[in-house]
C-alpha cells in the first residue's frame, strides 16, 4: 500500500543527536560540472546551524568527479576509467577547500576521510574508519566522507556515496539518515510525466510495489535505485532516513512532513552482521542441502560440514563467502573457516567423524553462526511464523 496522505511530524528525525547527511553531485555542482559555491554556502549554513544546536553531523558528499570536469576542459561524464580518476583528484581538493572554507564562516573545521569498498569490506580497515570518524566528532569537527574515486573501481563504475552514507549511519551509530537529491521525493515514476505520485512514507517493500526506479543523472552515478537500496541498508539498522532535495534539508532536519520518510526497523544488528551483509562481496561459493538451509536461515545455525554439497570458487580461511541453495539462490554470507581447497574432503562429515579421522582440528564449523548473516529475508520471516 503506497501512503499519499500527509506524513506526521517525524520526531525520530527530529530528536536525532547525531546524524549523517549526504549530497549528491546534483545538489552540489552547476550543469556545467562545476562547483555551485552558492549551493553550498546554502547547504553548509544549514549543517551549521545544526550543529550550533547541539547535534552532530556527518557529511557524506559526491562531487569530486563533476567538480573536475570543468577545471579539466570537460563537458561531460568521462567514460573511461582513467580520466574519471583524473577528474575525481582535480576536483577532490576543490570540493574541500570549498567546505573548509564555507564551514569556516561559523568557525567550524572540517576533516576530509575518503573511503573505498575495500576499506568497508576489510574488518581492520572498517575498525579503523569507524574510530577515526568518532575522534573527529568527539573533537568538535565535521568529517567530509567521501568515496576515494582517485583509486577505487567499483565505486566509480558501479557505486555512489548513497550505500556508503547508509555504512557510514551504522558505523558512527547515527540516528538518522537524510539522503540529499535533485528530486524532492520518492515517486511512482519519473516525477515529470503525468500520472507520478509521491510517496512520502515506506515502511516495507509492499509500499515499493508501483514505483518504477529511474537510472542516473548527467553528472551523477546514483539514481533512485541506489538511494532506495541506502534507505534499506540504513532501515535495516534502525535508522530512520528521509529522501528529499537539498532546499528542504533544513525542513528534512527539523522532522517536517517533507520528502519521503523510509521507517526503520525496531531491531538494530551488530556491526559485525550489518558489514558482513552489505560491505563485503563473498570470494565464492558454498552450496546446501535443504536441510542445511533450513538450519542456516530459520534456525540460525552454524554451518557444518555435513550439509554442504558444493564449493564453487577460490577463497582461504576467514574470507567472505555467499551460502546459496540447491538452485543457487544466495541465502546468506559468512565467514568461512577452511581453505576452498579443504572443504571438498569434509564434505557431508560430521564433525564428530572428521575430529576423530583427521584430528581435532577439525571439529568445527565451516561458518560459526556469530560470522554468519541471513541475506534470504523473505525465508527468513517466512520461518518466524
């Protein structure tokens, strides 16, 4: 059921202390790529006053490709890999002299951290991230996150900054989300043809079930698509996340009825599951019996050597790993405790048999259930029934 009727004041948004804001290229940038000083000065002079309210923001912002285009002679999007780089390391230190300066007006010091889905998939690295941006609030500073689009791959081909300020809300345990567009809100369809309409709350996805998600923008790499995805990741953590454009931010920040509101979940996940789930890529394969599925995503069981059947892929010892059924439906990811090499000879053994033919060593999982997070949602509430 889609809800059209006006939202109510949203006091989780309101009441939230710490909150992470993102921006897109978009709301940032003129059409020509270039930094919109004015669009920034307007945005930071909301964060600030924010701020002097006595809350804690983290900025997520894009950028740093479309503010390179113009310096560079661009007029347009590269689509090779090498000059969007190029783009992203001329216009990176534009867009951050932009803020210290903007920021700088009410005496407020920005601290710049670029991240990469491999700084989100590595444990030491995720660690290190969530410990850096918390010293930097308990400092009094505002972090500057962003994607470091000089060296990442992924993130410029596929990625944009909306999934990371979703992992970013979880690290630094944020209490609210505000995701920053060209568009005012969730639609239907495109907002400009006839017969679009606005969603303004989502409470799961039967409220998703006639809108059509549209593609990226011109200077952008984001869409509908990964903005609704971001509200899930951050949903799922139990933080609330408004969708709308940057001229209702303050409105957004305040709890108003404005843009869409995207109802988190009551539970929070730990850390550990919510990475294991959305910033890592399993490294292979392992295939289950239904019994082992069964056990895996209703009765939140380790995996044992017994209901697996297959291994598909070239991984060792502590990497991520999808789990996936018979029909090869991913259900869940785990941390794997054996070399892909190890787990043929194991293979539909017990432990118990594998501890006294091979050694002790061998009497354990092949994914603990503390390093292993259901992905298969629908089968898993399925099972709560």
């Amino acid at each position: 059921m889609i809800i059209e009727e006006a939202a109510a004041f949203r006091t989780e948004i309101a009441g939230a202390r710490r909150v992470v804001v993102k921006a897109g290229s978009s709301s940032l940038t003129t059409p020509q790529g270039t930094i919109d000083a004015d669009r920034i000065d307007a945005l930071v002079d909301v964060l600030a006053m924010q701020k002097a309210a006595g809350r804690e923001i983290v900025f997520v912002s894009s950028g740093a490709i479309a503010a390179g285009l113009g310096p560079l002679g661009l007029t347009r999007r590269p689509s090779d890999l090498a000059t969007q780089q190029a783009a992203a390391s001329v216009g990176q230190g534009l867009l951050v002299a932009r803020y210290t300066s903007s920021f700088a007006r009410y005496g407020i010091r920005v601290g710049q951290v670029l991240l990469t889905a491999d700084d989100m998939m590595r444990r030491a690295h995720h660690r290190n991230a969530q410990r850096t941006l918390e010293q930097l609030l308990a400092l009094g500073v505002v972090p500057i996150v962003n994607e470091n689009d000089t060296v990442a791959t992924d993130e410029i081909r596929f990625g944009d900054n909306d999934r990371l300020a979703a992992l970013v809300s979880h690290i630094v345990r944020a209490e609210a989300l505000i995701l920053l567009s060209d568009v005012d809100a969730l639609y239907t369809g495109d907002p400009r043809e006839p017969g679009a309409r606005r969603i303004t709350d989502v409470r799961g996805p039967q409220d998703l079930a006639d809108v059509k998600l549209g593609g990226s923008g011109r200077v952008g790499t984001g869409g509908m698509v990964t903005k609704v995805e971001a509200a899930r990741i951050a949903g799922g953590a139990s933080v609330p996340v408004v969708l709308t454009n940057a001229a209702s931010a303050a409105a957004a920040l305040s709890g108003e009825p404005v843009g869409t509101y995207f109802h988190p979940e009551a539970h929070r996940p730990s850390t550990r599951h919510l990475w294991l789930a959305h910033a890592t890529v399993g490294h292979g394969r392992l295939v289950l019996d239904p019994g082992a599925v069964d056990a895996v995503v209703r009765r939140r069981k380790s995996l044992l050597p017994a209901g697996v059947t297959g291994v598909q892929g070239d991984f060792t010892a502590g990497d991520p790993v999808d789990v996936v059924d018979e029909n090869g439906r991913v259900v869940a990811r785990g941390l794997v405790n054996y070399d892909a090499g190890e787990i043929p000879s194991l293979m539909g053994r017990s432990t118990r048999w594998l501890a006294r033919e091979m050694g002790p060593e061998y009497e354990r999982e092949i994914i603990h259930r503390d390093d292993l997070v259901v992905l298969d949602r629908e089968s898993d509430r399925e099972g709560a029934r």
